[in-house]
C-alpha cells in the first residue's frame, strides 16, 4: 500500500527550501531596481503557502518510504519542483509563455542546461541567477539520489553500488538519505566556493563567478552569457571551468571517502580511471584533427578540444567554439560523446561510464567463452565479479535507453526538425547534455526556435534521462499499483 501522507510530506519540505531560495533572485533584483522582484517575492509567498499546507496536513511522526513510495517520490518531486520554479520565468518580463517556463525550469532543476532565454546579456539579474540556483539545487539533488535511493532502487545497475552508499536496509530510505546528503553537501558547497574563488581571481565579475561557479559544480551549463564561456575568452578561465565540470562529474562518495581518510579510493576505483583515460584519448584525437584539417595551432587544437569534449561528455554544456563547423568526423566525435556522460554518484547525466565498463566486460568474456568453451570467465568492476542480476540490469538499461532516444527521435522528426538536429536534441535531453548539433539546437544556437510540441517531447526526455528511464516505466507498470 502507498503512503501518498509521506509522500506529500517530504515534496512539502522540498517546496520549502525552492520557497525560500526564491527570496535570493528577490533581493537580488530589488537591488538592481528591477521590478521582477515583485515576481519572485509573490512566487515564493505561493510555493510556501503550498508547503506549509503539505506539511501540516501529511506530517507524520517517523517518516518511512518503502521500496513503491521511493520509486513514486523520485519523479513527483521533479514535476512539483519544476511547476513552482517555473512561476518566476512565466510572470517576468522576459515574454515567456508556460510552455517555455516549464522547460527552461525543468532544464534547470535536470541540470541539462537548455535554455530558450534569448539576449541573456541584458536579462534581468534576478532571473539570471535563478536559473543558476535552480541548477544548483538539482545538482546536490541528484548526487544525492544517485548515492542513497538509487541504489537501493536497483535503476540499470545502481544496485552495484549498494555497498558504496553504506545503505543495506531497502525499507528505510530517507534517514540514509538525509545522513549522505548532509555528507556530501559539504564538499558540493566546498567545490563550489573554491571555484567561485578562482574564476573570480581570473577576471569575472563577482556576480558571473557566484553563477558560473554553481553551475560547473553541477555539471549543468546555464551561463549569464549567450555566448557561454567564448564570451570571456580566456584560457584561465577555461582551464578553471575543465577542473570543476570533471570534478563534478566524478563520484562524490569517493570525495567522502578520501576526506575520511581513504586518500587512494579514487586511484583505486576503475571507474574513475577508465573515465579519464576515455576523455583524454578522445581529446588527443580531436586535437590532431583540427590542427592538420581546420589549420589550428597545435595550442589552439588542444583548448578547444579538450573544453568543449569535456563539457559534453560531463553533460555541462558551456561552449567556446561553434564545433558544428569542425567537420564531419568531430560531429560524430561529438554526437556519441553526447551518450556517455559521467561516473555514477555525480551530477552528471548520461548513460554512467561504468555501464560501458560492464557491457564492455560482458562483450569480453563472451569473444573469451567463444575460443575457449569449457573456460569460465567472469566481468569484473573494480576488482570484483558482477553479478548476473547487474548484468541484466545493465543491458536491459542500454536496450531501454536505446529505445528511448529512438522513438524521441522519431517523434521529434514528426514536429519538423531536420535529421540532425531530431537525433542531436533527443539524446542532448536524454542525456541532460544541453546544447544540440545543428542550426537549430547547435551550440551557437538555443532551443527557442522549437515548437510546443517538440518542447514538451523534450521534457519527457529530460526526465526519462535524469530519473534513469525505469523509474516513470515502472509507476506506470500496472503490477506496481498491486497490493
């Protein structure tokens, strides 16, 4: 039986931290004279009323999710989030309908990083670090249900890292939870600060360096500027921005473990090792290509390979360069980049590098168990031998997955988009990157040109991508609703 009283009780609380977040953009814009101050102001009054009845009415003594509460908490919060949060984009004077408010909201809490805000040099300041607070929150958001819920959820694999998160009681999920994300809420903050810090010391305005700094840390790529990062044109900068946007893309519970005292996990942990040989290679390919093909300095090749790969494959989104006009082979480069995404446990989004990891293991142990039949070859992840419900997990994740992008492809295509740009903005949304290929989604261009349709067909992506595809399935499982 669901407890929807629980439910309720813990979106409440969530819509209390969104409410009280929105006096930021509030103050911010009563200080430059804006008038949206008013907008914000009213929006958070609304969402915390919303709360305040939540709580009252659902308010529990011990508040327990079991296994069918988690899985239906996950994507309620997301939606009810994103309808609140969207308030301030759709009553400001920046002529956006709700269409609009809802995916540049959702963009934001998914921390996919697409935007359908034009001339954001001269938006309002409120509304500019609103997206960046949104950002922020969906970043810590999502490390935090990827190392405490997920896991016990068994989404594609993440029941692997089970034992990582130090959670082996699956009835009892929101003490852990709240215990790992205080955790790491610390070094989420930490990162964040030292960040702020450095591109401040490289030449931003204090205000670019508080918004850019929240949104490397969680990987997700709005920017005060339409230009991105090119607008600064700085290779400090850049340099700045690649720590951070791998940073974030790496495991937080590693970060846990090495400030515990456990210096060597990250050198330990294969995931992370093969993450960063995989970018590396790509980069040195990419390099060459451009400096014998596009007539580049070597210098040159190396820094806006290595930025913008980065920032794909972290799923950020910042840009320095239109790479739509590099050539065919970097747009294939490019395109599949735009599938892997980061380690498990950060904010990143995309397939997880350690589901390669294992589909590559399994493709191993088969071409094995093929030369030598009476062999017994097991895969392995980080020293230890995966079990046959995670290998089923995982390929059964890369079939969905699959699935998914083709069929959002396909419905993308019917709304009038040309090829490139239906196949580019499906797995972008999928895989919460941010900017497409093209000239319409491409990284020179933003998602406003798109229509209603194909807007809303973006934001099922965004969440089907960012909730790991079988947590909306399974809610819609008619066995999920059996007593």
């Amino acid at each position: 039986m669901v407890k929807f009283k629980s439910i309720l009780f813990i979106i409440g609380i969530l819509l209390g931290i969104l409410s009280a977040a929105m006096v930021i953009p509030a103050f911010v814009d009563l200080h430059a004279g804006n008038k949206d101050w008013e907008v914000f102001a009213t929006s958070s009054i609304l969402s915390g009323f919303v709360s305040i009845m939540l709580i009252f009415v659902n308010r529990e003594k011990n508040v327990v999710l079991n296994l069918r509460e988690a899985f239906l908490l996950t994507p309620l919060s997301w939606i009810v989030l994103a309808f609140f949060a969207a308030l301030p984009f759709y009553f400001a004077d920046i002529n956006l309908d709700f269409t609009r408010a809802f995916f540049e909201s959702l963009s934001a809490i998914t921390t996919t990083g697409a935007t359908v805000i034009t001339n954001l040099d001269t938006s309002p300041p409120g509304i500019l670090i609103w997206r960046s607070i949104l950002q922020y929150l969906g970043g810590i958001g999502i490390i935090a249900a990827a190392t405490a819920i997920l896991p016990m959820l068994g989404i594609g694999g993440m029941q692997l890292f089970k034992t990582e998160s130090g959670n082996s009681n699956s009835q009892k999920f929101l003490p852990r939870a709240t215990q790992v994300a205080a955790n790491i809420l610390m070094i989420y903050v930490t990162l964040s600060i030292a960040c702020a810090l450095l591109y401040s010391w490289c030449g931003m305005s204090g205000f670019d360096a508080i918004n850019h700094a929240m949104t490397t840390v969680s990987t997700a790529g709005f920017s005060t500027r339409d230009a991105s990062i090119a607008y600064f044109d700085n290779p400090k900068i850049e340099i700045v921005a690649m720590i951070f946007m791998l940073s974030g893309a790496l495991p937080f519970v590693g970060y846990y473990k090495m400030v515990s005292g456990n210096f060597k996990s990250f050198a330990r942990d294969s995931q992370i090792r093969f993450y960063l040989k995989f970018i590396i290679a790509i980069i040195l390919v990419l390099s060459i290509w451009l400096s014998y093909t596009q007539e580049m300095s070597v210098i040159d090749a190396l820094r806006y390979s290595s930025f913008n790969l980065i920032s794909v494959i972290t799923t950020t989104g910042y840009v320095t360069a239109d790479y739509s006009n590099w050539g065919n082979f970097p747009m294939v480069i490019f395109f599949l980049v735009m599938f892997v995404g980061g380690c498990t446990g950060s904010s990143s989004g995309g397939l997880k590098i350690f589901r390669l990891q294992i589909a590559l293991e399994v493709t191993a142990s088969q071409m094995k168990q093929l030369v030598s039949p009476h062999g017994v070859f097991r895969p392995h992840f980080n020293r230890k031998s995966v079990p046959d419900t995670v290998i089923t997990s995982v390929l059964s994740f890369f079939l969905l997955y699959a699935l998914t992008f083709s069929i959002s492809s396909v419905l993308l295509s019917l709304t009038g988009l040309d090829f490139l740009t239906s196949l580019s903005t499906a797995i972008t949304t999928l895989g919460n990157v941010g900017p497409g290929l093209g000239d319409v989604t491409g990284p020179a261009k933003n998602f406003a040109a798109l229509s209603d349709p194909a807007l809303w067909i973006s934001c099922l992506n965004m969440m089907l991508g960012r909730l790991e595809i079988f947590i909306l399935i399974v809610i819609f499982s008619p066995n999920f609703w059996k007593n």
